[in-house]
C-alpha cells in the first residue's frame, strides 16, 4: 500500500508528523453490539408483538373514514388503544405522549372533511435533544375498495405490523437515555394519500427541526409470502432513494457535473443501517425510493429533504394486502392476523432498534461538508461544521472508488474542521462521519462544491 502526505487543518494547514496511511479499509466501523444495545435486543418479545397485531386487527376496520367514536369498531378505538399503551410505557419517563390532530379537506380518497390523528411519543435526548430520529408505522387500513369504511379491513400486516414495531421499540427504550431524540408515531390516514404522515413532516419542517433520519415500517408482517416460495425469516427489504426527492433545479445541476446520484442523505442512512443489522439478520437495501409505483410514509419527509427510508417483508402475498376479506376458488384473501410471523416482526424490530440506538448514541451527521473547488489541485481539501456532542472525539474522511456501492477507504483526521488528503476529488467519491469516545460513528455526509 502506497503512502500519502495528508494535511490537517483547523485555523490553519497543519502537516502531519509523519505521513498518513491512506487505503486503509473502512470495516472497522463495523462493531459488536454495546452491552446496552445487546440488552435492548435481549428485551423486544415476539408474545408483546402478536398481542398488539391481534389487539388492532380485532378492531374490524381502521379505516381512516369509520367511527372515531365507537369504543370497540374503527379507527377512533384503535387511536384511544394506541395512545393508552403509549401513555403507559412513557409512564415514570422521560417519554411524552400527545395526539395531533387536523382535518384533512376533501380530496379524491378523503369525500368529506374529516379528522385525522397521529399518535406520538417523544423521548428527549440527554446531550444532543435538537437532533431528531423518528419510525413509524400506520395504523389505519383498507380493503379492496379505497372508499370502502365499513367492510372488514383487519389490517394486520398492513400495517398493525409496522405499529406493533413501533410500539415495542417505545416500550423497550422509553426507559433508556439516549443522546439525540426518539420519535415513535402511529401515523393515520396513510392509505388516503400519506396524510397523517405528511402533517407530521410539515410541523417538523415549520419548526425546522433537524430530522436525522426517519424510517417507515409498513408491511413487515412475514418473510414467508404464503405462496409456497421458500420462507426468508432472515431478510428485511430496506428502501433508500438516491437523487433526493427534494432537489432543487440548481442542486440537479450541480450534480450533473460532479455525481452523487448514490450519495443523497437517504443512502447514507441505508449504508448505516446494513452496519449495524444485528447478528443473523440480512438487512437488503433496494436502491429505489420505493416499489414500482407505490409509496409508504416515508416520502412525506423525502418531501420536505429529510432523510428517509422504508422497512418491509421481503416478498409480498397480494391476496393478503387491500383485499376484502373471502374466500374465492379456494383462496384465502384478506390481511388476517393468521399470515403474520411474529417472531419476523420482532426481528424487523431488533433491526429497527439497533438502527435508532446506534444513531441516537453517535454524533450527529457532519454538517456543511464541503469540497474546496477554488483551485485546481490533485489534493482534495475537505471542510465541515465541528459539532456540540460532549463526546465528540473526531471525525474520519471515507472515500471509494466511484463503481463502488459502499466506503473502502478511511482515515481519521482528528476533531478537526478541514483536512486535505492527497487524492483527487476526480477520481473518488468523499464522505466524512463523526466519531465519539466510544468508538460510535455516526452516517457519512457526502460533500458539495463549495462556491
């Protein structure tokens, strides 16, 4: 391996000692499980995640039209069962609870004003409570007709799954500290037009909260489709986009000229999760905003630039997903409680888990990553804003080959605000993460031109 001068600089270019190794391969951000996140994974219960799918799915319909009223039949039920068990695991916490509400106007899947509600828990962050990361699933459900608010929509992997998720991620954390916030939100109104979530990500985007990273799990019932393929209990579909949703025309431009079509916040956030996917897990991430012609919650916050990415099984049954519950020609159609894996759901939620207390422990991601393009030179002169983490120890610069899917080269450079590496920004793409005391590292922020 070839050596490399490589400058540091905070005020002022600094040469190092000695040479820096450059090359070296980016693998050692791959670490075990900490003893708490160990313990966290220890504590999510399969028995927890099937009584929460067979409590929603016993409501009948979710439908985000049917009775908010009714204590037993519709939405308004589920809604009052979710923000109990919410309010019960925030209990003696940090953790708060709310609902929030709006009337969504009429539109072509909503015919009359009417309210929706989203039910959120909040834990604080201890050191860094401005940075935010939020999961969700929807709790409301449909059956063969958009329209249709009084047929039986059980709803169970679409979504009671994704909810079931979220609500044992808020009972297994509420009690823990982490240093950024944790959201966790049952959002509504996801079948009508992503509604419940769409709200959500504007009051973020009012209050110009800084949303690190956003997950939508919808549809995470099984890794058995039940049409006699071979089971896949290992496998978890993660869906990033690469060009971000919210680029600006002269954001488009300036990719045109340099790259970074796989290098948006969102696929960062996908290479951090395939880091640290628990043991015996196979995160698969789909370079894609979503499936072909279809969307989960998750692109109300692409909308609004926030990045963001979508859990679900790794094949679908369609019998089992929009149906009207029957039996025709000797098939079962309808999403019933019977075509979920719990023991599936609770991995989906360990994956869940070590994603969100991974981040929540590490520094945020860099801000301001910029490439020096003021002159032309084969050194690549990086810069960034140093972050407030109290722990914060330094921050390393990642580079690969521009054919290349993930970082294959690192090198730490200090807590430091620049630094120059004798590679060209020609040949390479660059990234640069934080790093704290104890080794946590956060997602790469990948550069822009400066001006």
């Amino acid at each position: 391996m070839t050596k490399r001068r490589v400058l540091l600089t905070a005020a002022a270019a600094v040469p190092l000692a000695a040479p820096a190794q450059a090359g070296q391969a980016a693998g050692p951000d791959r670490r075990p499980p900490d003893p708490e996140l160990r313990g966290i994974l220890r504590e999510i219960d399969p028995r927890r995640v099937e009584a929460t799918v067979r409590r929603l799915a016993a409501f009948g319909t979710r439908h985000t039209l049917s009775s908010q009223t009714d204590p037993v039949r519709g939405i308004g039920a589920a809604r009052d069962w979710i923000h109990a068990r919410l309010r019960e695991y925030a209990a003696g916490t940090r953790m708060t609870v709310e609902l929030q509400s709006f009337v969504q106007p009429v539109s072509p899947r909503v015919p009359t004003p009417t309210v929706i509600t989203n039910v959120i828990a909040t834990l604080p962050g201890t050191a860094t409570p401005e940075r935010i990361y939020v999961v969700t699933g929807h709790y409301d459900s449909r059956a063969t007709d958009v329209l249709d608010f009084t047929s039986d929509a059980p709803g169970a992997d679409d979504d009671a799954s994704g909810v079931a998720v979220v609500l044992e991620l808020a009972r297994v954390l509420a009690r823990r500290a982490p240093q950024a916030t944790l959201v966790f939100a049952a959002v509504a109104g996801e079948e009508q037009g992503l509604y419940g979530s769409d709200h959500l990500a504007q009051a973020y985007k009012d209050r110009n909260a800084d949303i690190q990273g956003m997950f939508s799990n919808d549809i995470v019932g099984t890794g058995d489709a039940h049409d006699g393929t071979r089971p896949d209990n290992r496998t978890v579909r993660l869906f990033v986009e690469g060009v971000p949703t919210a680029e600006t025309a002269a954001e488009a431009n300036v990719r045109k000229s340099v790259g970074g079509e796989n290098d948006g916040p969102s696929r960062q956030l996908g290479r951090f999760v395939k880091v640290v996917e628990p043991a015996g897990t196979n995160v698969r991430v789909i370079w894609r905003r979503d499936r072909y012609l279809r969307g989960s919650d998750h692109i109300s916050f692409l909308l609004r630039g926030y990045p963001a990415a979508r859990f679900t099984e790794p094949r679908e049954n369609f019998a089992h997903e929009h149906q009207d519950v029957r039996v025709v020609d000797g098939v079962q159609y309808g999403d019933l409680v019977e075509f979920c894996d719990f023991d599936y759901i609770a991995r989906v939620a360990r994956v869940n888990a070590a994603t969100l207390w991974s981040l929540a422990i590490a520094p945020g991601t860099p801000k301001d990553v910029v490439v020096d393009t003021t002159q032309l030179t084969n050194r690549t002169t990086l810069r960034w804003t140093v972050g407030t983490e109290p722990d914060l120890a330094g921050y390393e610069i990642v580079w690969r080959e521009t054919t290349a899917a993930d970082w294959t080269g690192v090198l730490p450079v200090g807590k430091v605000g620049t630094a120059t590496v004798d590679l060209s920004k020609d040949n390479v793409f660059f990234g640069v993460r934080a790093v704290n005391a104890a080794g946590h590292r956060s997602p790469a922020a990948a550069p822009r031109p400066s001006s």
